[in-house]
C-alpha cells in the first residue's frame, strides 16, 4: 500500500488503529483519580503509542525517485583479450568515465576465470589498470555479470557495460543477461577486436587416435594445426613407454586456415602398456603464443593384460632377474614390467599404463609421499589392481603405517591396540653439527629430523618410553626419558635442537646407555642419525655393552659424507640395523620403520612354520590346493580391515590375515603377509598350485578395461567436462529410470561424485568442470553404492584452455546479450552515461524509528500514570493552569469547591484517623517491649461523627470529579 512518500509492505497490520475506539472507552472507565491534565495526557500517549505500533508492524519503507545514475563497467582481462586487448578496454573505460555527472557513479569489474570487484561504485573512480590478480585461462562472462548484479547499489539507475572480445567458454552469458533484464538492469556492450588479425598465430587445434587399438596393430595419429597465415614449423610427435618413442619428428609448412598430417604409428610393444598417450608438440618461429602448441591423445591397447612388479634389489640379484612370482605370471600369459624400486612410479599418468601393480618387499622409505598418493589414486580412483607381499621390509615393519598406501590395502598395520606388545623404551640421538643446517637445495636437514623424531614420538603406544638427545661436540637431553601422553609438547622441546659445532657421537651413546640402564621397558632401543664423521673413540666396547645389556642400536647414515662403513658397524656391534639415504626427506620414513622393527614380534616365525587356514570361499582360493595348503615360515603380523574377505589365516591360536582381498574404490586390493621366496614360501615354490593361486590373484585385481555394460564417453565443452552413457539392455533396448552417477578423477588429484541424470530415451548425462589440463577418468557406478563395480568408464585428456584456441572475436554474443538485457552495442565511449528517461524507486525500511518511538511512547505513559508528582511542583502546576485558565462560572464547579472546602475543614477538626493503603507495607519486625506497670487507660475521646450524607466522602469526591470531567451532563451512578 503506497501512501505519497510511504509504502506499507504488510498494511494488514493497521487495522490495530480501530483498537482506538476500546481504547477511549477504557480511558473515560477509568476510576483512577488523576488530575486532568495527567488524565488526558495518559490518553494521548496511549492512542500515540498503538498508532506507533501499527505502523511499524506494517512494515513502512521511505519511497524515493531518483534519476541518478551508476555505470558499471564489466572488463574482460582473460588470455584471450592479448596484451593489446587488454590495454584498448582499459582505454575505453578511461575514455567513457569522462562522461561521468555530478551525482552519477561508476565502478569496475575485471574477470576472467573468475571475477573481482576492482573499485565499488563511487562518484570518483580510479581509472588505473587493475592491480587484482586474475585466474585468466579461461572467460566467464557469466560470473562478472552475476557479480555487476550483487555490487550495484539500489539508489540509482543501473546500467552495466561490458568490454570484451565475447570469447566465452564457461557458464552462459546469455542465461544471465535475461536474469539481468528482469532484475532492472541495462546491459550495454561494447566489442574489442585490437590485438586480433595476428599474421603470427599457429595452434594445434586437435589430435586424434582411435580410442581403442590391438596390440600387433598400427595406430593411426591425425594432427590438426591453424594458423592465421601460411609458415613453417616443426612437428614432433612421442608415443608414452619405457622408453618414449619418437613417432615423427619433422619440418613441416603450413598454410592459413587448417592443415591436417596423418602419421601411422608401429604396433605398440610390451614396453607401452596398455593405455599409450601421444603427445605432440608443433613450434614455429613465426608463432607468438606457445600456449597452444602442444596437445595430447591417448588410445587403451588391448591384448595381454599389462602389470607392474617391484622388488628390491637384492631379490633381484639372488633370482638371477627372474623371481619366481614373476615367471608365475608371465607362464599365465600377463605382461609384466619388472623393476626395483628406482622404477617406482612417479605419477598417476605412469600407472595408468598398467592393469595392476605388485609391491614385493618394498620398505616405506625407497618412496615419496606423492608417490604413494598416486598409487593409492590408481586404485580408488582409476580402478586399477594393488598386491602387496610380505617379507621382512613389508608391511608395517616396512614402514607403511599411516600411510596413503596402507589406505587403500585390506589390511591394518599397527596391531599393538589389539595384541599385547612388549614394553619399548627408545632413545633418538640427534646429530646437530653444523653440516645439518640447509643444504644445497635449501632444505635444513636439522629440522627434518626433528619432525622424523617426533614421528616415532607419535608411533609409540602410551605405555612407552621416549627420550632424544642432540649432539655436536657435546650430549645434550632435548626430550629427557617420559611417556608419550602429549606429541604437541614433545615436538615443543625438539624445536630447541638448532645446527651448529662438531660431531661427537660417543657422549650422546654413554647418555643413551645411562638412562636406558634405568628403564624397565623389555626391550631397549637406540637410533643414531648423523650426516658426517665422528670423533674416534671406544665405541666397539660401549655398544658391546650395550648390547650385553639388552640395548639394541641402529645407525641412520645421510648423505654421502656419512662414514657408511663405521655406522655399519656400530649397527652390527649393536645388532640393530644399518639405514643410508642420500636424500634427508626419508629420514622420517626411516624412523617409523625403525620403530616397528624394534618391536620385533610384528614378524611371526614359529619353529616348525605354520599351515595357512582356509577362510571364506572365494574364486581365487577355491579349488586351488584340494590337498592342503603348504606349510609357511614366517609372516607380518597384520590385522583384517571390517570389510575385508580373509582368504587365509594363521592357525587358531593368532589368527591373523596370511592372504586378504577387499574393493577400494573402483579397485581391488589384496595383501599377502608371507613372502613369495625361500625365506618363508621355500615348500610353496614347489607347489604346483603356486602359478594357479597368483594368476587367479592377479586376474582378481587387474582393472577391467574391455567393454562394460554401458558404453561411456567423454567429452569437453568450454571449461566444463560432458559424461554420457548410453544404457542398453542385452536385446537392445533402452534401459529407463536408472540411479547412476559418475565417478571422476581429476589431474588435480580431487575426486567428485557426478549424478547423472536421464536426458532422453535411455540416455544419461551429466556435465561437471574441467578447466585444469591432464588427463580425466570417469567410472560409472550404480549411485548410493560406494564400492559398487563399474558399468562404465571413459577417458579423456584436456591439453589446453580453450582459452588458448578462439583466434577471432565474438560479436554475436555480445549483440545478443545487449539486445536481451535492454542494451545496445557501444562504439563511442560517451554513450556509457546516456540519458534515457529512466529512473529507479530506493526503498528503505522505517520500521524500527517507529518501534523505538513505541516503546519510549510506552514508558512515558506508565510514567504519567504510576509515578507519584512531587507536592510542590503538582501546586505549581495547578497554579499556572489556573492563571492560565479563564475564569469559568459553573455551578457544577461551585459546588464542587464547596464539598472540597467542607472535607478540608473536616479533616482539620477531625483527628488523624488512620488509613489503610491498597498494598500495606512489610512490616518491620521490632524487639518485644518490656512490660510496663499496668495503669488505668485514658478516656479516649469519642469519634466526630461523620456528615449526615449517607455515602462516604471518597465516593463524594469522585461523584463531583466526574460531573466536572463531564461538563455535568453524566447521569449519576446507581446507589449513588
């Protein structure tokens, strides 16, 4: 409801304005004896306050027109505006704030991937060149127009003008002008085209390869350059493998417009896995963007399933280069990759090209954290197969505790939660020479040990013993011997180690030695770390000693100043073991190991071995060994996750895991606790199920990459990643109503769950964004089911921006989001402040002065009506009103001054009588009075009698006020 200047949003709320009418009635009931100024007063606050009220529950809001104008500039400042784009916008903009009136305002926007409020609207911009940095790959019209909505302010006619070369390739720019439209906001446009027209600008616009080839095959590469003008260049082509293979390496000219070459690749061999990537690489000395010359394709190899085997080097050796496991495989027809563990993969692109991978008696410190990360990605998120095998370097007394690793195996590595360990008291010894500060690479190798120190503090189980000691030329307690309850505050007390002096190992053993003599623990333990020599002394007698003593020692050498030769000895003298890294990172690592391999019971050898115990049937084990399974030597301790399917176990007395398997994911992972060599499986390698039970292993594991129910594909629009599935029975028809959701796996490492929704007859689709280069996977599961098997997968490679591909503008765009938001296409930088005869309607809110002003209405008017005037000033008043007032002959009046002059001289002859308030006060209890001699009571005189008048004079005095309030026209009250 609009009222001139005032809107009411809820004027419902008014009709609380008729509660005047009851209001008044009540007011003239009323019996309370107030003078009448105080009377009348009380009424008109009263009527004043529910008026206040009223209008604050209705919402009011003050309503102002104005013409006023705010211009916000949109400026694109993606790649693909160029240099000289970037620098014409920024000049117009400059130019156009020239128009800008007196009481107008002007702000801008700069976006690209995305986008940023550069100065808000104000009446005096800053037309300098945006200092925000940008994501600038990319060009989101979109956002920058959702942002211009949010940022105009809502007492001016809005208007936005966009600078740009229209390039859009994420969100809808044309989506968004309609929302622009209906949220009273002009759009004008304006289309930059310097920087355009380059005679210089080649890209590889695409390369192709069939999605899926056959080993044996050749593989068609086709490869797609544009170019603005005709030049010359080079071409090189590489195929992934172990080693690359160069496919082409070639001059080649190209003419303007498209150019296509067709290259056929040799048959892929064993050393290219199963997924081969062609990456192609185009340079040009006429070329002025090497962003988009360079682009991959990929196509899944089919033949013999492809696999990865790690072992140690010494296994290695001691097989001849042909372990058994791995003859086992290749004899069931699999491919296999044989490395140590200098071959470990370094990212997830590299296992991709491998069905499975097999982790034979690896220790935890040969890797990289991000190493593990990615195999642990290979399995959950791209499918693929994980094996990992016993031995004395696996499991946990491998160090993989804790790890990503571990994460994706079926079983858990730290049992002492569950299985009643021996007490450990372990003392670290610190070098902190002055060789431990930071080394070439800037890395300070002191405080790499004092987080690797604080890793075993937080391996350790609370009924440990920890202590550490730093040493240079002298021995100094860091962390003095105690029980682990609190990391944090250990960590505090290593942060005191600091690099500086010289290397003294000797006092910081005869420290170690003194305190562990002390300690109860079953078992004593002592890690040196040192990255340099020592001063000579009788160290062969002292660790002697202490090994007598039940102290066991183990050396850590870094580096190769290290004297290797001497901390293998002490490790020796001291029956613990000897660690070199080159590399401080994996100290660590190193440590956590170390802690496992000092418990020692982690590795179950019984005398005699043990015969593994059948668990729950499964397609590997079943069937396999009909006569019994042979006898093993030796195992890691290790324990069944919930969900995991123990395959084989221990005997009754320890039952712990010996084979375990369990989905990860969209993978399968299996762990065997025992070995796979003579140490512990010597009567298995003679077996003859032994090729039987690790082919049907390795088949179990190995990701799925042949046809899957449903075909799936893969695609990019802009900077957004299109899946669709088309889902088909076995007869061909369409399969309706599906629960299905993707599952994708980014470059970045970020997995996201994709639903899918149905967009046509047994069709379903679903678009998520993809605006990092790499290579995406996408697995189709059934959705709610998070270890549910694929239906579908598809693989795709973003090689860059699109960003980097659009060679000319688009004005179309720009025209069409003008013309839907009420715009127009700008040429001249003064027509951005136009006039167009439009004006805007600000609202604000009123409602809370109006509450406040009822509330101090309310006070006043129980103020008025409660609170006790003071005599004087109430004399006062009346006197001022009566001076004021004009004499006024009433007989009604009269005889209401002769009852008030009669009462007054009957209270003067009449003695005090006491009267009885309305709320007597408490009384105040008074001690008992001593009793006082009884005397004879005075005569009391007898009370005046009171005036014949039957009613009392309370009732008189108000009978006379309210004939005066009413002019003496009010009938008299019953039994009045």
């Amino acid at each position: 409801m609009r009222a001139g200047p005032v809107e009411f949003a809820e004027p419902a709320w008014l009709l609380l304005l008729l509660l005047a009418l009851p209001a008044v009635a009540l007011w003239r009931a009323s019996l309370m004896p107030l003078p009448h100024w105080r009377a009348w007063g009380s009424l008109g606050l009263r009527l004043a306050l529910l008026a206040g009220l009223a209008a604050a529950m209705a919402s009011p809001r003050l309503v102002r027109t104005s013409d006023r104008l705010c211009v916000l500039f949109v400026l694109d400042w993606s790649d693909s505006m160029r240099p000289r784009g970037r620098e014409a916008g920024l000049a117009w903009v400059q130019e156009a704030l020239k128009g800008l009136g007196e009481r107008d305002r002007a702000g801008l926007i700069v976006f690209g991937e995305d986008a940023y409020v550069e100065w808000p609207p104000t009446e005096q911009p800053l037309p300098g060149e945006p200092e925000t940095v940008l994501a600038t790959s990319f060009t989101d019209i979109s956002r920058a127009l959702r942002l211009a909505t949010a940022t105009f302010p809502e007492d001016a006619v809005r208007r936005a003008v966009l600078v740009s070369d229209g390039n859009e390739n994420l969100g809808d720019a044309i989506r968004e002008a309609m929302a622009l439209q209906a949220g009273d906001v002009v759009l004008d446009t304006h289309l930059v085209t310097e920087g355009r027209g380059s005679a210089t600008e080649v890209l590889v616009e695409r390369v192709q390869v069939p999605p899926r080839s056959a080993r044996g095959e050749p593989v068609g590469v086709r490869v797609v350059v544009e170019a603005t003008s005709a030049g010359e260049g080079h071409l090189r082509i590489v195929r992934s493998g172990d080693p690359p293979r160069v496919v082409a390496d070639q001059a080649i000219a190209y003419r303007e417009g498209q150019s296509v070459w067709r290259v056929l690749d040799d048959p892929p061999g064993e050393d290219a896995g199963s997924l081969v990537t062609y990456e192609v690489v185009l340079s040009s000395p006429q070329d002025d963007n090497p962003n988009n010359n360079r682009s991959y394709a990929f196509t899944r190899v089919s033949g013999e399933p492809r696999v990865l085997a790690v072992f140690q080097r010494d296994a290695l050796e001691r097989s001849g280069g042909r372990p058994p496991l791995v003859e086992a495989l290749r004899r069931a027809g699999l491919a296999v990759d044989l490395k140590d563990p200098s071959g470990l993969p370094l990212s997830l692109d590299e296992l991709d090209r491998y069905r499975a991978f097999f982790l034979v008696d690896v220790p935890a410190r040969l890797w990289t954290e991000p190493q593990m990360e990615a195999t642990r990605r290979f399995v959950h998120d791209r499918g693929g197969g994980l094996v990992m095998v016993g031995g004395p370097d696996s499991f946990a007394v491998g160090g993989y505790d804790r790890t990503p690793v571990e994460e994706a195996l079926p079983v858990e590595m730290d049992i002492r939660h569950e299985k009643k360990m021996p007490s450990l008291a372990y003392v670290v010894a610190v070098d902190k020479s002055g060789s431990m500060g930071s080394d070439t690479r800037g890395t300070e190798k002191i405080a790499i040990a004092r987080e690797a120190a604080a890793e075993v503090a937080s391996t350790l189980s609370p009924w440990d013993r920890f202590g550490a000691i730093g040493f240079d030329s002298a021995s100094k307690w860091v962390v003095p011997m105690q029980n682990v309850t609190d990391v944090g505050a250990v960590m505090d007390q290593l942060r005191s180690l600091r690099a500086g002096g010289g290397t003294n190992i000797y006092p910081a053993l005869e420290d170690a030695y003194a305190a562990l003599q002390a300690e109860e623990a079953v078992l004593k333990h002592v890690i040196v770390m040192t990255d340099g020599e020592t001063v000579e002394g009788p160290y062969e007698t002292l660790v002697g000693r202490m090994h007598a003593d039940g102290i066991t020692v183990t050396t850590v050498a870094v580096g190769e100043q290290a004297d290797q030769g001497f901390l293998q000895d002490m490790a020796r003298w001291g029956e613990g073991e000897f660690f070199w890294t080159p590399d401080v990172s994996f100290v660590p690592r190193i440590f956590a190991q170390d802690v496992f391999l000092s418990y020692r019971k982690f590795i179950e050898e019984p005398e005699g071995g043990l015969v593994p115990v059948p668990g729950r049937p499964h397609e590997v084990t079943d069937g396999v060994a009909p006569d019994g399974w042979p006898r093993l030597g030796g195992f890691v301790q290790t324990m069944a996750r919930p969900r995991a399917e123990v395959l084989l176990r221990s005997p009754a007395e320890s039952v712990e895991p010996l084979l375990a398997v369990w989905r990860y994911g969209l993978g399968k992972a299996a762990a065997f606790t025992s070995d796979t060599e003579r140490r512990w499986a010597a009567e298995w390698l003679s077996w003859p199920g032994y090729d039987r039970l690790w082919t049907r292993l390795a088949r179990w594991v190995l990701r799925d990459e042949g046809e899957l129910r449903y075909p799936t594909a893969l695609s990019f629009d802009g900077g957004e990643g299109v899946v669709t599935v088309d889902a088909l029975d076995e007869a061909g028809a369409y399969e309706n109503l599906l629960s299905l959701e993707a599952v994708v796996s980014r470059p970045d490492g970020r997995p996201e769950r994709l639903p899918l929704e149905q967009t046509g007859p047994g069709r379903y689709q679903g678009r998520f964004r993809a605006t990092a280069a790499g290579t995406y996977a996408v697995y189709v599961v059934a959705a709610g089911d998070p270890e549910a098997a694929p239906v579908g997968s598809a693989t795709g490679a973003r090689s860059y921006p699109p960003e980097y591909r659009v060679l000319e503008p688009n004005p179309y765009l720009l025209a069409r989001v003008a013309e839907l938001a009420g715009g127009r296409s700008l040429a001249h930088p003064g027509e951005a402040f136009r006039r167009d005869g439009r004006t805007t309607t600000s609202r604000r809110e009123a409602w809370m002065p109006l509450a406040a002003l009822a509330a101090f209405l309310l006070l006043l008017d129980v103020a008025a009506r409660r609170v006790v005037m003071p005599e004087a000033l109430s004399r006062a008043m009346e006197r001022q009103r009566g001076r004021r007032a004009a004499p006024v002959s009433s007989p009604v009046l009269g005889r209401l001054r002769e009852a008030k002059e009669r009462l007054r001289g009957e209270a003067t002859a009449t003695p005090a009588t006491t009267v009885t308030p309305a709320f007597p006060p408490t009384p105040t209890p008074t001690p008992a009075p001593t009793p006082a001699p009884t005397e004879p009571a005075p005569t009391e005189p007898a009370p005046t009698e009171p005036a014949p008048d039957d009613e009392s004079t309370t009732a008189r005095l108000l009978r006379a006020k309210h004939r005066a309030r009413d002019g003496g026209t009010r009938p008299p009250r019953a039994g009045a």
